[in-house]
C-alpha cells in the first residue's frame, strides 16, 4: 500500500468513527427506550435500521469484526421486529454488553468481552444464527439505503439539505478566529484612545498661544508700527518673518486640529460599524458550535442503567429540554461534572428498594436531569433525585473530622450554610472507596468547572425528599470581561465573573483579627490582602500612607472571598485568554495571558487559587503522620504475598508500625497477644475471612470492639458491600479502585477518629 493510499484510510477511519459514535448513541438510546416502554415497532424499526446502517460502514472500511456482531445483532432485531423474541433483561445487558465491545474496537483498545464470546451469546438467542454467507435481501438492502441517509444526529435530514459534516478542529479553528477578531477591534480602541489624547493636547496649545497672542500683538506693533525705527535694520526682516510664520502656524495648527477631530469621528464609526460586522461574524460562527445538550446527556442513561444494576438499586434517569442547544466546548467541559451529580445521587442519594418502600416511595428511584434557558444568554441544568437528601449533621461531622472547618466555625454555620460543605474539596461522606465514589473530590471538581466557564453552582436538599443541584452557565464559550489591575508596576487581569465589587478604603479603618487585615462588608468579615504579597513579588517601594485610600478588589470564588489590595485599578475590558503553553501550564496562580491595545501582555490571574493562597496560612492544616507518632501499630492481614508486602510497604513509608498475618484466624490469634491501632484486612482468605474476622472483633469485648477495620478486596458486588457494613467494617476499600493516596487518607481519618 502506497503512503497516499495510507493516508486516504486513515481520514476513511476517522470519517467512520465520527460517523460510528453517533451510531452508537442512537442505539443505545433507543436500547434503553425499549426496555423501559417495550417492544414498540417505531422504535425497534428505529433500531435495526440504524444498526444496519453501522454494519455497513463497517464493511466499507473493512473491520470485519464491528461489522460481525452488528450482523448478529441486526438478526436479533430483525426476531424482534416480527414479534419472534422478546429480550428480558439479560438480552439487554447482553445488547449493551455488545455495544461495548464495539466501541472498545473503534478505540483499537481490547474489550473486557472476547469478540468470538459476544457473537456466539447473540448467535444463542433461539433462532438468532444466520447461515453463514447469508446475505440481506432486498428489503434489507433497501433498508440500508434509507439507513445510510440519517443525519448526523441520528434524524433525518431537513427538506433543504442544507446539513454539512465538519471537523472539530475545523471548527475550533474558526471559533479562534473569530475571537482573534476581538483583539483586532481592541488594537483600533487602542489607536482611537491614543488619537484622543493627542487631541486633548490641542487644548494646552491653545493655551499657550493665547499667553502668548498679546506679546506676539506688541513685536506687530514694534517691527511695522511707528516704533519702526527704533529696531536694528538687520533684525526688521527676521522679525517680519517670525511673526508671518507664527501666524501661519496658527492657522496650520487649527486646520489640523480641525482634520484630526474629523477623521476621529470618521474612525469612530468606521470602528462601530467594523465591531458589528465582527460581532455578527463571530455570533454566526459560535452558533455554529451550538449543540443539542442531548448529545451530552443521553449517553448517560446507559451508564446509570448499568450501574443501576450493579449497585443492587432500581433507578430511572428522565431527561427534558434536551433540544436546547449549548456551545459544544461547554457541554464538554460539563461532561464531567454531570457525571459526577449523577454518581452522587445514586451512590449518596437514591435509597435501597426495600427502603424506598418501607418509607412509602416507589421502589424505582428517579435520576432526573432538566435543562432550562435563563436569561441573560444563560442556561440551567438542573440534576435532581427522590433520595434521601442531604444530613447536614452527617455533613458538618464529616467536615470537621476530615479538617475541612474547624469547630468554631461548624458552631457558626447554619444548615443551609452547611450544605455547601458538600463542595469543599476532601469532603466525602462515603467510607466506601469504589472507581465512582469516596474520594471526596466529585462536587469540589463540579464547582471548579463551573465556575471556570463563568457559571455558578446552586444547591438545595430536602431530608427524605431528594436533592437538586442547578448548574448555571453562559450558552456559549464568549469572550470575557476582565478588569484591569496594577500592583508593581505590573498590569493583570481578574476576570469579572469574580469580581464582586471595587472599592477604596482608607488602611486605618480596617480591623485586624488573627494578626491579619478584615474588612467589614454587607455584615460579612473579609481578609484583605496585597495582589503582589499572594504572587509572592517584594514590594518596590513603601507602602501608601495609612490615611491614604487604596483600591480593593473583593473576588469571590464558590464559598471563598479575599479582598485583593491593588496599586491602580485601570479599567475593564472584553479579553481573549490565550493558553501559556505545556511549558508554563503548572504555574499557579495564573490561567493564562491577554495581549492589550497597546501590544503588552498581561498575565490573566486565577481568582481560584489566589483565595485558595490567600486563606492556605490561616487554616490550620491537617499534618502528615510523622514516623512513629504514638507508636501507632497496623495489623496487615492478607493471604497473598504480594498484596500483603505492598500494603506493608505503603504503611511503614507513610510511618505505622506494620505487622502481618496470613490469614484471619492468625490475625485473631495475633489480636488476643498484642494491641494494635487498626486493622486492615482482605476478604477472601483461607480459615477464616475478613467477614469472619471483623465479626470478631466487633465481639471482642472491650479491647477490641472499637479497633478500626478496613477491608481492601477485590469483591465489589452490592451484596459483598452491604455485608461488609453489616459486621462493622470502618472502610470498604475496592482493590480495582486502590490508590495510595486515597488509602492513607481514609487512615489517617480512622486513626483521628478513634
């Protein structure tokens, strides 16, 4: 094969992917339609056609094994469709399970599933085998072609025609362009602000030559007057001359002015009418980027299916107002998030069915997601649940416990204050450690995300009723506003979602509390502090006189707030953030950089980590555990050598004593011999279990009753987990799930705790 010929398969590849995705989407949605309303002839109509249409593309670009399973899967359909089979629910999971194992080949990944295992199941299902070379007939063939004339949203195209594919990158490449037509439109600003000063310059020389016209009216006088002759012969001419001179400076000097102040008026509206155009241009090709938040949010119904499935729980996701369309890098950048909400709600929220009904609730619970416009050129989605909602008891006790606040300032919250707590990095409720929760990170990295895209987040909770949390964001990725700030002879730029409000406070009206500078404001206590102390810059100079007003700065980012201290504020402005590049990406404290009017770049700073900076010395934080501190012991209990030496290993480098044992009934042996501090076990081990061993423990009596236990195994079923709970486990750590950092930290609670 030639290199072009290499080349023309790698677009036909990626071309098939783009097109695969979709594909792939309409058929899992329409999956789970049918499993929840039944064997609908539309929909499974909808199905099979959509499946053959991916069939054959796959043939087209010669992957034999997506085309394989769609044709094993068309013939079930095709069953379906004449009423000959109807799936239960292992059928479905087996249909979801196919799905799977296409996309893991469209990602050239290896599936968890064999290939050959997922065509012989479907080939299982009674009457489901296709004589080998079997091809479709004509209706099928027919089929294909209406098949392959599916828009590129999985509908059929409009009666216009008027739909073209186009590349992401493309796409993005025109959004920047269009964007970089801001920066055009502010270097012109730029010239206008600086013709205008020039302009006011004409006032001081008008000035000057009116100090000046009455001397000039006197040598008239001298040099052509009757005091003629009193002048040296030799310095009548010169004088002639600089007088004729000066009056037609006058004159040139007028007119000019007179020139300029017009093409001043002439650039301005030239200005304006080029800012329209632009902003026009720009909004048609944003609008471009616009799509249907469905693209993001119908994926996700196969995952709570799944994991509906897997977590012992029975749980519903809805969807409404999924045709109102958002920048596509929004609903990208939201992908995460939403994700999140919706593990939050069925690991944290949504009850057990036998609980669901004995509180009078249907034993399905229900995961809705709404989206909604708000004004502004702003968007909600709202992600709710009938769970249990939210304890903020359960909360503030966490909270306090995994050093998130402190004491003090639990007994000042108030409940509704209390929820927020829930975003606070390191706040996790859960002392199940799974790959979808426990890490106390989920809600913390919803409101970052947020809040980068100039959004905000909104909670409420119900006890017994469910919790809802709205994310507000803007419709598309526009360009921001920033003020302009000088501290050192430096100019930066906050962005003005964050910007709360600009002031100027005398130093000798602010209070001090800790040993640090508060400002009172709206009946709340804020820390000031100096821009170049948090970007760590020596002061040039000193300071500003006490009695001297100072421009502050309140930024407010999620629950945090400073008072920024600044040399100047300058003024506000539309920017375009420009990356810094993988060289410069982990600077802190600065998101990126803006080029200004005049060509200067100034840095655009993140209102984020300057309060997080800002406020990092006045908590107290949480210190490692030093080696050795209070002797603390661990008994490791685990049959297999590797596991057992690695978690070993982790322990003794992070400073406990270890010691092991092979099995539960040696760690119980080794228990009624010595204290320890914790125990942290394996399940699944000869003799006697963890199950066994925690029970116990739990029966111990007095020495060993309160011991903590953390089970790490590799069981991860619902049941295992809910037995796990039930013989008093402290932490149920999944080995799949296992990370280093999460394990020592839920140790570290556990041993506070105690």
């Amino acid at each position: 094969m030639t290199g072009s010929d290499e080349a023309f398969r790698a677009r036909l590849l990626e071309m098939f992917r783009e097109e695969a995705d979709e594909y792939l989407e309409a058929i899992t949605g329409g999956l789970i339609e049918l499993e929840k309303a039944g064997l609908e002839p539309e929909l499974v109509e909808r199905v099979y056609r959509t499946t053959h249409s991916l069939k054959g593309a796959a043939r087209a670009v010669n992957l034999r094994e997506i085309e394989s399973i769609c044709q094993n899967l068309e013939t079930v359909f095709s069953l379906m469709k004449r009423g000959e089979y109807a799936p239960g629910a292992d059928g479905f999971d087996l249909f979801h399970q196919a799905i799977a194992v296409i996309k893991s080949l469209l990602g050239e990944e290896r599936p968890d599933t064999p290939t050959t295992e997922i065509i012989a199941a479907l080939r299982a299902i009674p009457g489901g085998k296709r004589p080998a070379g079997d091809e479709p007939g004509p209706a099928s063939r027919k089929d294909h072609t209406h098949g392959a004339a599916v828009g590129h949203n999985g509908g059929e195209p409009g009666p216009d025609g008027g739909t073209v594919r186009i590349a992401a990158q493309k796409l993005d490449r025109l959004t920047a362009g269009a964007d970089d037509l801001l920066t055009a439109r502010l270097f012109i600003t730029q010239r206008i602000r600086e013709l205008e000063e020039m302009t006011g310059r004409f006032a001081l020389w008008q000035w000057n030559h009116s100090q000046a016209f009455n001397d000039l009216h006197l040598i008239r006088r001298k040099v052509f007057g009757e005091e003629k002759a009193a002048i040296p012969p030799d310095l009548v001419l010169p004088l002639q001359r600089a007088v004729e001179f000066l009056e037609y400076n006058r004159e040139f000097v007028t007119y000019l002015q007179h020139d300029l102040a017009t093409h001043l008026r002439a650039m301005e509206i030239d200005r304006s009418a080029l800012e329209a155009s632009t902003s026009e241009i720009s909004d048609l090709i944003h609008d471009a980027a616009l799509l249907p938040a469905s693209s993001m949010l119908t994926p996700f119904s196969a995952f709570v299916r799944e994991f509906s499935r897997t977590s012992g729980k029975s749980v519903d996701l809805t969807i409404e107002g999924g045709e109102i369309e958002v920048d596509r890098r929004i609903l990208d950048a939201l992908k995460e998030p939403v994700m999140h909400l919706i593990r939050n709600s069925i690991d944290h929220g949504i009850e057990d069915p036998q609980i669901r009904v004995s509180r009078q609730k249907p034993a399905t619970g229900t995961v809705r997601i709404r989206v909604f416009p708000r004004s502004g050129s702003r968007v909600g989605i709202e992600v709710a649940d009938d769970g249990a909602g939210i304890d903020s008891r359960v909360i503030r006790q966490t909270a306090v416990e995994n050093g998130v606040i402190t004491e003090d300032e639990d007994a000042a919250l108030t409940d509704s204050e209390a929820i927020w707590l829930i975003f606070r990095s390191g706040m996790t409720t859960s002392r199940i450690i799974t790959e979808l929760s426990g890490r106390g990170l989920g809600l913390a990295i919803v409101e970052d995300t947020v809040s980068r895209l100039g959004g905000e987040v909104t909670a409420s909770s119900a006890a017994g009723r469910g919790t809802t949390i709205t994310l507000t964001v803007p419709v598309r990725m526009v360009t921001l506003r920033g003020l302009l700030v000088r501290a050192e002879k430096q100019t930066y730029v906050i962005p003005m979602q964050q910007v709360k409000q600009v002031l100027r406070v005398r130093q000798d009206t602010l209070t001090l509390s800790r040993g640090r500078p508060m400002i009172q404001l709206s009946g709340e206590t804020i820390e000031v502090v100096r821009l170049a102390d948090i970007l760590g810059i020596a002061p040039s100079s000193p300071g500003p006189e006490k009695t001297r007003p100072t421009p502050l700065v309140i930024i407010a980012y999620g629950a945090g707030r400073i008072a920024c201290m600044v040399d100047e504020v300058i003024r506000t402005q539309e920017i375009i953030v420009r990356p810094l590049g993988s060289q410069l990406c982990s600077v802190r404290r600065v998101e990126g950089a803006v080029i200004l009017g005049d060509g200067t770049v100034a840095l655009v700073l993140d209102p984020l980590e300057l309060i997080q900076d800002a406020t990092q010395a006045d908590r107290p934080e949480t210190p490692p555990m030093p080696p050795g501190e209070a002797g603390q012991r661990v008994l490791v209990v685990e049959d297999s050598v590797t596991s057992r030496a690695l978690l070993q290993t982790i322990l003794e480098q992070a400073g406990y004593q270890v010691e092991t044992a092979v099995d539960g009934a040696d760690a119980f042996a080794r228990l009624k011999q010595h204290e320890f501090d914790m125990v942290v076990s394996d399940v699944d081990m000869p003799r006697m279990n963890g199950f066994t061993l925690t029970e116990k423990i739990r029966a111990g009596g007095r020495q060993m009753a309160d011991l903590p236990v953390v089970l790490v195994t590799s069981l991860d079923s619902p049941e295992d987990r809910e037995w796990g709970r039930a013989v008093g486990a402290d932490a149920y750590i999944v080995k799949s799930s296992f990370e280093t950092g999460d394990f020592l930290g839920m140790i570290r609670r556990l041993m506070c705790c105690r």
